[in-house]
C-alpha cells in the first residue's frame, strides 16, 4: 500500500507541475465564464442554459484533460526508462499500475474541484440558483472522468499514446451513445440489432448514466439511487480495466 | 571463486525476442549460467550487444526469460518482496526531473520500505556520501550527467541493500565522473555490499572487479578471477625483426606458427615462449636483424578480444 501511495503521490506532483495542465485547466474555465455571455443571447431560461453550457464545459475539458494526461501514464514511464528503477524495488507491476492511475484520479478530482468553483462562481453572477442537485452532479462528473482515466490507463499499458488516444476517445464517446443505441434498437424491432446493441451497452461503459445535469439544471428530485448505483457501477467497470491492464502489464517486457 | 551461497545464480536463461508481429524469433541469451558471490564485485563483460542489459533485465524482472532459472538472494526474481535487499542502477539513467534530489530520494526510500523515522537520516548520509549535499534542493533537470549518476546510485543504496546492479555505470561521464564512480563502486566493496558490474570498459574491470564473466553474442566465453586468464592463456612473447627475408618469412610463419606484422622494414612476430629461442637462431642465422625481444602480459584486453574474434571465427 505504501508503494501505491508512493507512486500517486508522485504521478500527481507530476501532473500538477506539467503546464499543459494550466492552460487547458485556463481553457475551460474561459470556457465555463463565456456560458455566461452565451446564454444572455436566448431571451428565455437564461440562468438553464448558461449552467447546461457550464456543465458542458466542465464536461468535455474533464475529458479532454483526462484523455490528454492519462495516455501518456505508463508510456512516459516506459520510454524514460524511469519504470526500470521504480520496479526494481519492491514495488508489483500491479501496485504501480494502480498508483498511476490513483495519482491521476486525484488530480482529475482537484481539476473537477477547480472547475466547480469556477461553476459556482458563474452561476452566481448569473442570479442561477445552486442547489445540492448540482453538487451531486459535479460528483457524478468526477467519478465519469475516473472511468475515462481507467480506459486511458487500459491502453496507455500496452499500446502507443496516439493509439491509447484513439482509443480512449472512441469508447468513451461510444459511451455516450449506447442508451441512444438501445433506444433505437427497442425501436427497429430487430431481435438480432436489440441484441447486438444490448451487448454493447454491457461492455462498453455507460457514461450516461453519471450524467445528472439535466436533474441539477431543472431542479428535478435526486434519488439515493441516482448516486449511489453509478458510485458501484464505476467501481465496478474500473476495477475490471484495471484488472485487464494489470495481466497485460504482467507479461509486458521492458526492452 | 568466494565461499558462500551465491548471491546471484543464472542458471541456462534463454532469451528470445520477436522482432516484429511475425513468429520468428531471434534468441538473444543462448543458455548463460553464472554465479556471483557475496561481497565480490563482478564484472559482466561483453561488446555492445553482446546481451549484457537483458542479462540485467531478466534479473531486475524487468523482462521474463523464455527459459531458464535465475535467483537472487535465493529468490526467483520473478518475486518482488526480496527487492527490499537489491539496488540497481540502469544505464543512462532518467529519473523524474521535475524533483529535487531530496524528494527523489524521498520518493524511493518510500517504495523500498525505508521506515519513515529512518528516512531523512538515510538520506542525508547518502547525499554527502555521493557528494551531492549541497545539490539536495535543486531539481534533478539542473544537475549534470555526472551529478544525475550520482544521484541515481544513492538511489539504487536508498534502502541500504545486499547486492547493487550497475549497468554500464561509467559510460558518458569525463575523466573526473569516472573516477569519482570508481571511488564509489569501491567503497561499496568496503562496506561489504556484493556488486554486479554491467560494462565494456576493461580499464574500469581490471581496476575493480575480482571476477569476471565474458558474453558475446548471448553466449559467456569466460567466467572467473582475472588472475586465471594469465594462468590459462599460452604466454607469449613479441620478437622484433630487421631486414628479414621473405623466405624467412615463409619459414619462421610454418615452422614456429607465428603471427607476423610488417610495420616498414620491420617485422613484428608474436611466438609462443616455447619458441623464442628457435625463432631466434633461424632469424640470426638467416643474417636478420633481431630489434627486440619482449614478454606479452596476457591482459583482459586480449583474452576480450579472443573471445570476441573466436566467437567471430565460428567457436561457438
């Protein structure tokens, strides 16, 4: 456990001083102020639309910071060689694998963190109300993003970053889509495409189900339930990533 | 060989590699087996891709042997627990730059179990123990190559282990770095650790080893003291030759089987000890010229390039 603590700590110090960071962390939250100046267009709902677009935002650069950091994980350890020193101590491939993805869960965390003030911030100035809905959808966003991280620690463990990349962005945009594909498939009467489609959204993780904008944004009622089951569903999904990139980082040779 | 249980036994490892997605395979370890014992410094010898780093790979558990049998401490090295007892140092080591050498330190001293009220003492101790107290602030990107070698063998003894690994420790650094590694390699010895020497600087052998394994082409040629090659290597000597004539030439190359250089109007011979005197009357009778006469020290050097060149020669 100290060896995975070890490793987090150092993946996070790590993420915290990469500027990148800053500037697409900047970028978003130029992104989440702008909903503001966006939504004063409309001449209805102002204060809906101006957090459905920071939520958005808040959304998409989680994403795209979590993508854009995790598939570089394992790789920058493997090409700079400094995974050589890190797994000749004492230290299982399966605990420093976990300890990367950890470190970079919580600086996706502090980054969601730094984002829902800015958030709160403009939601504030805007006159929209905040409610505990939005704190639980916040939550809901963080916990997404540390499935995201899970496919990007997935792939970082056995392939290139730009591959990693491709990857991790198409399932998690696939992600998205698989309640639509049921949806559609429910609708075309084809036992073969329901069950086709069924199996996609068993395998392929249900991203939407930690989307509890719309329930924040319309003041709609929060069910113990709305919360809790996705906290199991991403525990669950997570650990069988993490489980499939540890054995295929077992058998990994370090050339 | 010291006495001792064998802190490293590499028994018939086997390393095959698939170069691309294809079937074929290239074997890179034919069969080594080797031991080291306690408190030696071991010299792991060999050309540029002889196999010495995946040699050091397979004992880090860094890559799995295709075949084969390889322990340290007693352990499979397939293990991890029995890390807590090794240090390594791979070669051109990078570590994380955006540390300073007080938290890199800090960082390995937490992933090889230093206890928490022991950890800054150690470190301490290590960083004016590889000269580096005064750069314990600074961030590793602003130390030199030197410094960063340094840096990472206080690394590799974080954890004060039995047995440190060295992979090619001197290669990059200026005379100065070299001496200084050196110094420190030998200190090692002094406090009892066992070191395991990847390198294909013979100089750095010769100085610090107490035993030797030579490896070309995945294959050890030689594995003992330094003092055995003299004693198993034929001596021989080099005789020096004016105005020699091609018959004599001829003669002296299937008679005495020695190796003859020209070098201008000179010849250089290098006979067998046995046959000196022999060479010696037929050149003198034969109105040659002898310049000189002199004892070849049969150095690693030459048993190296032996290896080498009867690997090269199909004596495998």
């Amino acid at each position: 456990m100290t060896a995975v603590l070890a490793v987090a700590a150092n993946t996070f110090r790590e993420a915290i001083r990469n500027r990148v960071l800053y500037i697409l962390l900047a970028f978003a939250i130029v992104l989440i102020a702008a909903s503001m100046v966006l939504s004063s267009l409309s001449y209805v709902e102002q204060t809906r639309i101006l957090q459905n677009l920071a939520f958005g935002a808040m959304r998409l650069f989680g994403i795209v910071i979590a993508i854009a950091v995790g598939i570089n994980l394992i790789h920058r350890e493997v090409d700079r060689r400094t995974v050589y020193t890190i797994l000749s101590k004492p230290v299982s491939r399966t605990a420093f694998l976990i300890g990367k993805y950890l470190g970079l869960v919580a600086t996706i965390w502090l980054l969601v963190a730094i984002m829902a003030v800015a958030f709160a911030l403009t939601s504030w100035v805007g006159d929209a109300p905040l409610g505990l809905g939005h704190l639980a959808a916040v939550a809901l966003v963080g916990l997404e993003l540390a499935v995201v991280v899970g496919l990007a620690t997935l792939f970082s463990a056995f392939t290139t970053p730009m591959l990693a990349a491709l990857f991790t962005t198409g399932i998690t945009a696939a992600g998205h889509l698989t309640r639509d594909l049921l949806a559609l498939a429910a609708a075309s009467g084809d036992p073969g495409v329901e069950a086709v489609t069924r199996w996609l959204h068993r395998v392929l993780p249900d991203l939407e189900s930690f989307n509890l904008t719309l329930h924040a944004v319309h003041h709609l009622p929060i069910t113990a339930s709305d919360v809790v089951l996705p906290v199991f569903y991403a525990i669950a999904y997570t650990s069988v990533l993490l489980l499939l990139a540890s054995l295929i980082f077992q058998r990994r040779d370090f050339r | 060989m010291s006495g001792g249980t064998p802190i490293v036994r590499v028994e018939n490892v086997v390393k095959d590699f698939r170069p691309g997605f294809g079937l074929r395979t290239k074997r890179v370890l034919h069969g080594i087996s080797f031991q080291v014992s306690p408190g030696e410094i071991f010299g792991f010898v060999g050309p540029n891709g002889a196999g010495k780093t995946t040699t050091l790979k397979v004992l880090m558990g860094l890559i799995g042997a295709t075949s084969g049998t390889a322990r340290i401490l007693g352990h499979d090295v397939r293990e991890t627990a029995f890390r807590e007892h090794v240090g390594f140092l791979p070669e051109n080591p990078w570590f994380h730059d955006f540390l300073t050498g007080r938290e890199f330190l800090r960082f390995y001293a937490r992933l090889a179990k230093v206890p928490r009220a022991e950890r800054e003492a150690r470190i301490d101790t290590l960083l004016a123990w590889v000269g580096l107290a005064h750069a314990g602030d600074a961030r590793l990107r602003t130390y030199s190559k030197g410094m960063l070698q340094r840096a990472g063998i206080a690394q590799a003894l974080i954890h004060d282990p039995q047995v440190v690994f060295l992979d090619e420790p001197m290669s990059g650094l200026d005379p100065i770095g070299r001496v200084e590694i050196r110094d420190l390699i030998l200190r090692l010895r002094d406090e009892g650790k066992t070191v395991f020497m990847n390198t294909h600087i013979l100089h750095d052998v010769e100085m610090l080893c107490d035993r030797v394994a030579i490896l070309v082409d995945g294959r050890i040629r030689w594995e003992g003291r330094l003092e055995e090659f003299e004693r198993e290597g034929e001596r021989k000597s080099q005789v020096v030759l004016a105005n020699l004539k091609p018959e004599l030439a001829e003669r002296l190359e299937q008679r005495c089987q020695a190796e003859l250089r020209g070098h201008g109007e000179r010849v250089e011979l290098r006979v067998a000890e046995k046959d000196v005197e022999g060479v010696l009357g037929m050149a003198l009778g034969a109105g040659a010229e002898v310049v000189s006469v002199t004892p070849l020290r049969q150095s690693l050097e030459t048993i190296f390039l032996s290896a080498v060149e009867g690997a090269a020669g199909g004596g495998r």
